[in-house]
C-alpha cells in the first residue's frame, strides 16, 4: 500500500454541533468513549498500510494539534514522510480571513504539498465521520476497474444521517449522477465523500478549478465531469456515522451499546488508534452499578450507570444516578446527581444532588468546563 | 555525552517463585494491576526522577520483555541521547563471555556500557517491586554524604525483618552492618534492593570481585560487604511509602488486591507520578444488562456479562453471563465461559475458563489451601474443577478434577 497517500480534511467546525464544537473542530470532537472522530478515518489509513498522511486544517485546530502531535501513536512520526499538518500557507496571500469555501479551495490553499507527494494515488477524506472500512479493499477495486475516480458509498440504511450527496448507478454501476441535497431522497445510496483518484488527476483538478474559481469538489468537478471520467461506487455496507446535530450525535453514540455496531467499527483486524494516555483500569466501588454501557479506563464509579457511554476518568459518585448519557473525558457527576439523557463535554462538574433530564430526541447538552 | 546518573535495571531473573506465570516470561514482564507490567513501576520511576539513561539487563525468556520495551517510546525513553537500551550478556574476543553470574557481575559485564555516559552516580533497580519513589531525593542524600553507597530501606516489623537482609545504622543512619535474614534482628531497616553508587568506587569493586574466584558476584552478599569491611560510607535512605516484592505468588496476589484500595496503599492515578505502559489501543470496557461490578478494576477492550467482584480484570478479558468472579486476577484476554466460577486465582494471559468450571476456592481451614493459578493460553474444560493452591501448566479436559 505504498502507493496511496492520505489526505484528511479537518478544517470543519459544525454549528449545528453547538456546545459540543464551540471550543473545537468537528475532528476533534470524542467519540465512542475514548476516541476523537479523526481516530477512525486515521486508523483506517495506517491499517491499509498508507505511509504518508497530509491533514488539512484552518480554525480552531487547537485541540486536533493536542490529539494528533507528532503522530506517533499512529505510527506516522518518520523521518520521511509520515503526518503532516497543514494550515493554510499558500492561502492568505489570496483571500485573506474567512474557512474554505470548499475542498477544492482547500486544496488548492495546500497545492505544493500535494505537488510533492511522492505516492502515485491519493485518497480523500473527511475526518468527522465515524467508519471502520478496509481501504485498502477500495484501492485494490480502484486499480481493477480502471475508474478515474472511486467514491465511498453508503446505503441509505446503514447511515441514516439527513441525505447529502445522492447517487444515481447506470446500468453498469458506474455513478451516472449526483445530486447535493436533494429534497427529496431518491434512490438508496449516498456519498460518504471518500474518493480514491490518482494524484496527476487531483493536480489536474485542483489547478482548472483554481483558475476558474471553483471551489467545491462535486459541483466543481464530479457534477461537471461526471460523463467524461469514470467514477465508481466502493459500497461500504457497515456503521458510518456524521452528524449534523446533537441528537444525531447522541443516537449514532448509542447504537455503540449493540455488540453488532461494535464489532463492526472496533474491528479487531483493523484497530482503531487514539492518543495513548497510559491512563489505569477503571475502578468500581463497592456499591457500584453500571449496566449495557461503554465504560473507558481511569473512570471512578461509585454510583449507578445505565446505558452510558463514559470516557477517560469520569467520576461518579455515590447515589448518583446516570442513565442513557454521554459523559466526555473527565466529567465529574457528585453525589445524589440524578440524570438522563445528557451530552457532557470535558470537564463538566455536575454537583450534588442535580436533577438534568434532557430527551432522547433532545438531549441536554453541557458545554466544556460548565459547572452545574 | 555525560550524565550525572544512569539506572541499570536488573531483569534477568527467572522469578522461579512465580512458576507457572514465568514459565515463558521474565518476571518483570509479567501484568500488574490492570494496566500495567511489573517493569513499568521502576522504568516510570526513572522517567519521573528525570533519569533518561537506563539499561535493561536481560537473560531469562527475554522476548517478551525486549519486544515489551522496544524503543521505550511509552516510557519517554525513546531518546536521540540516552534512551532505554536492552543488554543481553555477549560473547566476547576469543569465545570468551559467560552468563549473568549474579547481580555484580550483570553489572560488571556492562561497565563499557555505563562508561559511555561518563556518570557520576549509578542507580541499580530490580524489576520485580512495586512502588512509587523519587530517585533525586535518593541521589541527593548520596552526595550530601559524600557516600560510596546508598541503600533504600524500608521500616519493617521486627518480626518481619528475620525474612529480610537488615541494614544496621548509626545514628546519623551511616550503615555499619549488613545482616542477611538475621535470626534475632538488631534494627528494622529492611533492604529494599535498590543501590545507588559513586561510579568510580562501583566500578573498582566490581572489578577486584571478578578477580576473586571464591564470590558469588552478588550485591548484597559480595559488594556490600566489601565496602563495609573497607570502611566506605554506606548510608540507608528511609523511604516511606508503598513498596511491595512481588515475587511470590501469594505477594503477587497480594499486590493486586492492593491496587483495589486506590488511595490508601499505591495511587496510580496521580498525575505528578504517573505510571507509563505500553499497552493495545482496545475499545471502552462494555458491561452487559446484567451485569454486577463491585469493589474492582476493569481495564479496555474487556466485556462483563456476568459478576465480578473483588477482582482485577487486564484488558479485553470476557466474564459471560452467569459467570462469577471474585477475588481473582484475570491477565489479558482470559475468557471465563457462562457460568464458570472463579474465586481467590490468578488466570494468566489468554486463558479459557469452560462453561460452569469451578476454580479456586475462598480461604478454608484445609492445610493446602492457597490461592489457584493457571497458566497462560490453558484451556480449563467444562464443569471441570481446579482446586485451591494448583498451578495448572497443561489444559484441563471436560469434568476433570485438578
């Protein structure tokens, strides 16, 4: 797999996400316990053997720096090649302030980068989604079909998230059309916006679109090439998960509590890698409780949990009482705390004797370092 | 380049105390308290003094603990200058070479090793304690005492100290006297096997002991004693704290238990003095709706279904429904089948506990009872029973008693 190069867009901050993405790029938002969204598309790149991995960043990417440093907990801290972080520095000059306008903009904000990449294919991706796929399953279908272009495709059904992209299939599956958000949902497969392309191609595109202010890459490029290049579906039939809300956020957070849903995303062949923080086993006190729930390490639980999912070193305390929540790394839940349907962001401190009762179709979201 | 101190980390014993639990592994690598190996207490120990040089002697099964401690990149010590380095014994000019003789003589083999640093003080450790200690403090009433060497000791019970070799001190705590397992004890100050020395007298001793074929090329029966017979100034180091010897099974049992009670015997969730291992990106631990957790630790990638209490579960252990757990110490990727019960054992790394198989016991009157253990990758069939106090090496076919 020496011949593809990973490149991750991370320059997203979703308003919808409010309070969870206030302090933060999407990419960095926890997921699953103990990971970072970036962790999963990352890890998937490393697992199919990609060497080198360019990560494109511009607002708020403070907290992504934090979670990625050098990379080596990816094994991507090399001497050649490896992780790359990369802010917009053939950007400014052009445009002044202001996030991309579009992946293409993007890219273009990182042209010599991409000119220098020494691998002869390149792969795409969004580093907020949630997915475990075998990459190098796609490349392998990409050099035997002979496309310019292959897409990731999800059907309808796995990821349910509100539709984006939509594909249409001719008769011999190559992608006859793609709209952006239609209104109403035709077909059944959509975009999960991963494209495996050969690097001479991306240059290509990348180059017209700079020059004819074009700055998305469906309707700079797919939408206008889409009869002229050959673009292929690769169908990812597992767990895919974006968000575009809160409650989206909380109900694809709990579909981790079915072993299905888990087996497929912590795929054991192909592990999901996060910053390693050398953190001890969880501890639980002697009046403990904790049913169907997701727990990671250096957590104290004195109280009762119910179909939680809990990050790294959540405290709760004696008689307190948790149910179906997401408690992010180091929430703190007091004494006699009763709560349910809640999205604690780090560091939120719950004192005792609280009531939060929030809803599963709207769930109570507290933002970073609040204190209840 | 120079430094002021380097650590040489002794881990080539066998750990034969362990049996079964170190029939293919050093000691040292053995898992600890959930999340750990024993080695990872005195490496983060280095780390956390500042101590950025240390050599790893190895001799004993040291696959696992080379492959373990690798580039010491969990431990920081993965390091342009200095760094972790792993000495095996070699083969020198003209066939010659040997064997680690004992604990002088792993250290005398190395002196080109130490030399490259040029040190002022070495500190020798032993990778088979569990404890938290600042090694400066230990440096520092070293030099303030201009001493050849410096000993940490632990205050100990009188009754205690005849199992112990007992430093007796001045009262300016300047040793006088070394005792190994004294019958009738003068003092309670109990070594705990951690040196350090000024490198150029260290390093002239070792080499008139190589030269003397009647020692045993031993610390504490060869150096010290030579030291004190020429009058150097040895002096104890008092150290307060956690401090456990896990080479037995009972005190490895023991250790782990101590690990339940977070903030009274070892607190390893202090962020000034944190613990590093190396260890497999694994999942959030799951517990299933029905599962019971109580006064114990879990560690990632396990699933709990059934009852665990008063236990230390490493990571990616499975407890099925039904299955009980108490007062065990289940090593990484145990699996205990529906219904099993598990009570006062240690089950090493891999191991299958078949469907309602009966292992260990709660303490009894019964002269042989002990805590039950099996060894790694063993595979205990259905309804079968381990005793108490068995150290199971082979697998265990269905309903067979052991």
């Amino acid at each position: 797999m020496n011949d593809l190069h990973g490149i991750i867009f991370a320059y997203r901050s979703d308003s919808h996400l409010s309070e969870l993405t206030r302090h933060r790029n999407t990419c960095s938002l926890p997921f699953g316990g103990r990971y970072r969204l970036i962790d999963f598309m990352l890890s998937g790149f490393v697992n199919a053997g990609i060497r080198d991995v360019g990560v494109i960043v511009h607002e708020s990417y403070q907290s992504l720096l934090d979670h990625l440093a050098s990379g080596k907990d990816w094994d991507l801290s090399r001497k050649h090649g490896g992780l790359r972080i990369l802010p917009p520095f053939s950007y400014a000059e052009r445009r002044g302030s202001g996030g991309y306008r579009g992946s293409m903009e993007a890219l273009s904000g990182v042209f010599s980068y991409l000119q220098n990449i020494r691998q002869d294919y390149v792969i795409l991706a969004w580093g907020d989604m949630a997915v475990n796929f075998p990459v190098e399953e796609m490349f392998q279908q990409h050099l035997d079909s002979g496309a310019d272009i292959t897409m990731v495709c999800t059907s309808t059904d796995a990821d349910t998230t509100c539709p984006e992209n939509m594909v249409t299939l001719d008769s011999s599956g190559r992608i006859a059309d793609l709209s952006i958000h239609p209104s109403m949902t035709t077909g059944h497969l959509k975009s999960a916006e991963v494209y495996l392309l050969s690097k001479q191609l991306l240059l290509d595109m990348v180059d017209y679109c700079s020059a004819h202010n074009l700055y998305g890459f469906v309707s700079g490029v797919l939408q206008p090439r889409i009869h002229s290049l050959k673009i292929m579906p690769y169908l990812h039939k597992g767990y895919t998960a974006r968000f575009r809300s809160v409650s989206e956020y909380f109900q694809r957070s709990m579909q981790l509590l079915s072993l299905d849903v888990r087996t497929d995303l912590f795929n054991q062949a192909r592990p999901i890698r996060t910053k390693d923080m050398s953190t001890p086993s969880t501890y639980y006190g002697s009046e403990s409780k904790a049913v169907n729930s997701l727990i990671s390490d250096g957590c104290f639980i004195d109280g009762e949990v119910e179909n939680c999912i809990l990050s790294r070193g959540v405290v709760v305390e004696a008689g307190a009482r948790v149910a179906d929540s997401i408690l992010m790394q180091g929430t703190i839940v007091r004494r006699n705390v009763s709560m349910s349907y809640v999205v604690a962001d780090k560091n939120v401190q719950i004192n005792s004797s609280r009531m939060l009762m929030g809803h599963s179709s709207y769930p109570l979201a507290i933002a970073k370092n609040s204190i209840v | 380049m120079k430094k002021e101190a380097v650590a040489m980390l002794l881990a080539g014993g066998q750990g034969s105390r362990l049996y079964a639990l170190t029939s293919h592994v050093a000691k040292p690598a053995v898992p600890f308290g959930g999340k750990f190996r024993i080695i990872d207490f005195p490496l983060s120990n280095c780390v956390n003094s500042g101590i950025n040089t240390v050599g790893v002697l190895t001799q004993y099964q040291p696959l696992e603990l080379n492959s373990y401690i690798g580039s010491g990149q969990p431990w920081d010590l993965d390091r342009s200058d200095g760094g972790v380095s792993i000495l095996p014994p070699y083969v020198k000019e003209g066939d010659a070479g040997t064997w680690y003789k004992g604990t002088a003589n792993a250290i005398f083999q190395n002196i080109g090793f130490v030399d490259l640093y040029d040190p002022d003080y070495v500190v020798i450790l032993s990778g088979d304690h569990i404890y938290k200690m600042d090694y400066t403090e230990m440096i520092s009433l070293h030099k303030k005492t201009q001493a050849a060497c410096t000993i940490s000791v632990l205050e100990v019970t009188m009754e205690e100290a005849a199992r112990f070799g007992i430093m007796n001190v001045d009262g300016q705590d300047r040793i006088y006297e070394f005792e190994e397992k004294p019958p009738v004890p003068k003092s309670n100050l109990a070594s705990m096997g951690i040196y350090v020395f000024t490198w150029k007298k260290l390093r002239q001793y070792l080499i008139e002991d190589e030269a003397d074929p009647t020692s045993t090329n031993d610390f504490g029966k060869n150096i010290i004693p030579a030291m004190l017979k020429n009058d150097e100034t040895l002096m104890a180091y008092r150290f307060h704290g956690y401090w456990k010897d896990v080479g037995t099974i009972n005190s490895l049992w023991d250790a782990n238990m101590d690990m339940l009670a977070p903030h009274m015997t070892i607190d390893v969730y202090d962020p000034n003095w944190p613990i590093y291992a190396r260890t497999p990106t694994k999942p959030p631990h799951f517990t299933g709706p029905n599962a019971v957790l109580s006064h114990s630790l879990v560690t990632g990638g396990c699933q709990v279904y059934g009852k665990v209490t008063n236990s230390v579960l490493f990571h990616s252990v499975c407890v099925e429904e039904g299955a009980e757990v108490d007062y065990s110490i289940l090593m990484p990727g145990t699996v205990v089948k529906a219904g099993a019960k598990i009570s006062y054992s240690i089950v090493a790394e891999s191991a299958v506990i078949g469907q309602e198989a009966v292992v260990g016991s709660p303490p009894s009157d019964a002269e042989d009872w002990g805590i039950a253990v099996i060894a790694g990758g063993v595979a205990v069939g259905k309804q079968a029973t381990v005793m108490p106090n068995a150290m199971v090496r082979d697998d265990v076919k269905e309903g067979e008693q052991v």
